[in-house]
C-alpha cells in the first residue's frame, strides 16, 4: 500500500489522515486532543496558542495512524492550517512567544493605521484588502508592544510553516500564504515589500515563497525518527485552511464555491479576476492553483464566531446531549424559533462587520414561553443568518452562489443547519466525504507526482448528499433574518455613535 499523510492544524484540535493513494479512500484519521485545545485570552479580543502544542499533537497523531504500517509507506506529506496566525521564531527555530491567531483582534489598530498612510486605493488596488489584523499587521503589534521579541526574532512564519519546520528543519512560506499575510501585490505578482518597509519588517525575515502544490522539502532524519517515518519523504503541498477546503472539495476554477462550518463559518469562492471589496469584508487571497499564466484567486468570507456559537450553546444549556440530540431537540421548536434571535459574532473581530468587535448576543427571550430548545435552534439559525449576511455581500462583488459545496462534517453535519442555509442562500448545498486533512494529504499526492492531474486526484470524490432550498419554510425564515438584520444594524450604529461621543470620530 502507497499511503499519503495530511495535517490539519486547527484552533481546536489537530487532525491527521492517511490517505490511500491508489484508491483515493481514507485510510485512517486521528483527532487530537479528545477535548478542544484551549485558547489563551489575556486581554478581551485576544487569542494565543503555543505553537508546540500544535506540533506535540501531529507527532501523537501521525505516530497512532502508522502503528502496523511499513515505515516506508508513506511517500508525501500535506499540510494545512488555520490562516492568519502569527509565529515568531529565534535563530535557533524555538518560538519566541505564543502564536498570535486567526482570531484574535489586537491589530485592528495598526492595520487601520497602514490603510490611511499607505493609501486605501493603493491598498485597495494592490493588496485587494486592507492591511487589516492579518499577519503583518500582527508583527507590526509585536514591534509596537514586545520590541525585545521583534528585535530577536530571526523569521516569522504562519502556523502552517512552523509544523513544514518541525518536520524538515526549512524555513520558507508559499505564495498563497504571502497573500493571507497581507504581504502578496497583486499587480506585481510578487512579495509586497512596501508593507514591509511601511511595517518597518526586515525582509529577511520573511521566508521564501514556494507554491503550494508541490515539492517544498523532505522530511529530516530527526523528524522521521521522532514520528517513525523514514526519512527523505517529500512534503508537498502546503495551504491555509480556507483554500485547502476548496480544494479538498475540488473547488478550483472560478466560479465554484466552497463552504465551512467549524469554528468559524467561511464561503470560498474561485474567480480570475482580481477585485476588491472597498470596504475589505470579504478578501482577496491566491488560490492554491494561482500560477502567473492562469490566475486562480479565492475570495474569502469569513465569520469568527460559528461553531464555536453553536459549541457555546450545547455546552451553557444541553451540555449532557451530543451533538445529535441537540439537532433533534432543536426540531421540536418551528423555523424562527419563535422569535429568539441570536448573532454569532463573539469570537473576535468580525472582517465581514468592517473589524468591528460586537460579542454574541440573544434577543427577545420570553421567560414564560421558550426554553432550551429554542436557544438551541436559534443559535443554529444565527449562524445561518451571519452565513447569508455574507453571502449577500459577496453576491455585490460578482460571486453567485447557485451550488455550495461543503465537507459532512462539523455544523454541515446537523439537518437542520443545512436545510437553513440552502433556504436561506437560495442555493442546493453538495456534501461531500472529505475534510481539511483528507483534502492535504490528497494535495500531497499531486504535488508528489503521485496522481498525474486534478481529474485523476479528485477521481474517488464522492456526493453523498445534496440539500434544497425549503419552501415551506422560506418565508418564515426570510422574515426572521429581515428582524435578525435589523437588530445587527442597531448594535453596529450604536457602537459607532458611542466611539463618536468618546473620541471625537467613528470608525
């Protein structure tokens, strides 16, 4: 048997699987640890990891997967991760701090402040984002606050390039990852420099770029030792967790989109036209296909605070149910949930509400009249209504969403969930037998050369389900997301009025 491994590092938990190259099936898949990872938050808005933990779980993983297995198996290694984070390294490769991650929103400032003095059509143009609270931004907090940290901090990297270092002793990044790091110029087609020096970032310290889909280094003999792998093998694909998803579920060429619902909730779609949203709610990322003769770019929706909503829920109220009696549970209360209402953005700054921080909220909860059952719904129909929040926005930049296609797995495994959202998006959801690992390690075997091509990668890709939109509940839900809208509407201008009185200005 000719296995290939994917890693998947997620805010959550770690995920590692052996694909079965000449069958294209799951040969195996481990999820560490058995409870989620947990999340430091020092200060409000804040979210750190230790990158250690990450590696510590994808060692345990990959160790349990290969017991009883040929040594030799394994002939590729894949790689994703959760986008955006932040790790800084010394000259000796240990990790200077904790990761700074995707979710955590002490950078809003300075990518404020980089839009103004860089120019917001400059940015606008080159970046197709603002600077915002992505990587670069977050190194340019540590300048700021942990000057000891910045000054000795040899490369920085995205979680993704530490794990491709633990297992190959490399420094180096990808281009897509250049662009999730706000450091990719899309006119030039190459590294964005001006942010750099604007950021007062050396250089040097950013890792050179490598594409996503092929060879980017082999495994080390202190690697292969430490996981019980031989050494040599070739890790050859490397993408962050939005377009590895996308391309788990062979969302390639433009117009095909791509859906999540794990911690946070994101809508992916491929286009070849690089656009901008002027206001930087959705973003502008290379596709893990981008290639100066075909440009493959993924627009980005994302929403912080998802799954971790409907985790939140089950474990306040129903915290002895599994997730599947919480679905059921859920269907003994009617679309609308009789009025509760509930806004998931409570995990962060939200890009897609202008970086603005909001917290969670439920609404309209009548003592005498709902119960858990109603919480429960309503947190699964909020997620719903953040998803076709965005999806309305990403319809102003062009992008249709007639068929979504989405990995069973995480909410998209609850009936209810799906039947929502394809209602309310007006678009057939596809389920397909995938996820991020599986999509890594299927990745590695063609940037390996160990498929010839995406049809014959994709080849065992397998529907399992397709969900239609529900007219019987079309009106009632369209009318509750109207409410749902209008509330979101209120908090936002009310913060605004409230930072105006305090500072003199909105934002």
């Amino acid at each position: 048997m000719v296995y290939t491994l994917g890693i998947d590092i997620g805010s959550s938990s770690v995920k590692v699987a052996l694909l079965e190259v000449a069958s294209g099936a799951c040969a195996g898949s481990v999820t560490l640890p058995q409870a989620e990872m947990p999340i430091d938050a020092p200060h409000r808005g804040w979210a750190e990891q230790d990158p250690r933990m990450w590696w510590q779980y994808a060692c345990e993983g990959i160790r349990q997967l290969m017991k009883g297995k040929p040594v030799g198996s394994v002939r590729a290694i894949g790689i994703t991760y959760q986008m955006h984070g932040l790790v800084c390294l010394d000259t000796q490769g240990e990790p200077l701090r904790k990761s700074i991650i995707w979710c955590d929103s002490r950078a809003v400032g300075q990518g404020e402040r980089a839009l103004r003095d860089l120019g917001r059509e400059r940015c606008l143009e080159r970046l197709l984002n603002s600077p915002g609270n992505f990587t670069a931004s977050k190194l340019a907090w540590v300048r700021e606050n942990e000057p000891d940290v910045f000054a000795r901090t040899d490369r920085f990297m995205l979680p993704g390039d530490y794990i491709l270092f633990k297992l190959s002793g490399e420094r180096s990044t990808t281009c897509s990852g250049l662009s999730e790091q706000i450091l990719w110029d899309f006119v030039a087609d190459g590294r964005a420099d001006f942010v750099a020096d604007y950021y007062g970032i050396d250089p040097r310290s950013i890792p050179e770029a490598l594409p996503s889909i092929g060879i980017q280094a082999h495994v080390s003999a202190g690697a292969a030792a430490e996981l019980g792998l031989e050494p040599g093998i070739p890790i050859a694909y490397r993408a962050g967790d939005q377009p590895n998803n996308a391309f788990s579920l062979n969302v390639m060429e433009p117009g095909e989109i791509a859906a999540t619902g794990g911690t946070s909730g994101v809508v992916y779609g491929v286009t070849d036209l690089p656009k901008a949203d002027s206001l930087s709610r959705v973003n502008t990322f290379l596709h893990v296909n981008h290639s100066a003769q075909a440009h493959r770019y993924g627009v980005l929706l994302c929403i912080n605070g998802t799954g971790i909503l409907n985790a939140w829920a089950k474990r306040t109220v129903a915290p002895e149910l599994s997730y599947s009696e919480v679905n059921q549970l859920c269907e003994t209360v009617p679309a609308g949930s009789d009025g509760v209402l509930m806004h998931p953005f409570g995990n962060g700054a939200e890009r897609m509400l202008e970086n603005r921080y909001t917290g969670a909220s439920v609404l309209h909860v009548d003592l005498n009249r709902h119960n858990r059952a109603h919480l429960l719904r309503a947190a699964q129909e909020g997620i719903a209504f953040a998803f076709r929040y965005g999806v309305d926005i990403m319809r102003e930049s062009g992008l249709r969403a007639g068929v979504i296609r989405a990995g069973h797995a995480n909410l998209f495994l609850s009936p209810l969930f799906r039947s929502t959202l394809a209602t309310l998006c007006d678009a057939n959801i596809e389920l397909y037998n995938t996820d991020g690992a599986l999509g890594a390690a299927r990745g590695a075997a063609l940037g390996a050369g160990l498929y010839r091509n995406r049809n014959e990668a994709f080849a065992s890709l397998r529907r399992i389900e397709e969900v239609y939109p529900d007219p019987a509940i079309r009106q009632v839900l369209e009318e509750t997301y109207q409410i749902w809208k209008k509330e979101l509407q209120l908090q936002l201008e009310n913060q605004y009025n409230e930072r105006s009185r305090r500072f003199g200005t909105g934002s």
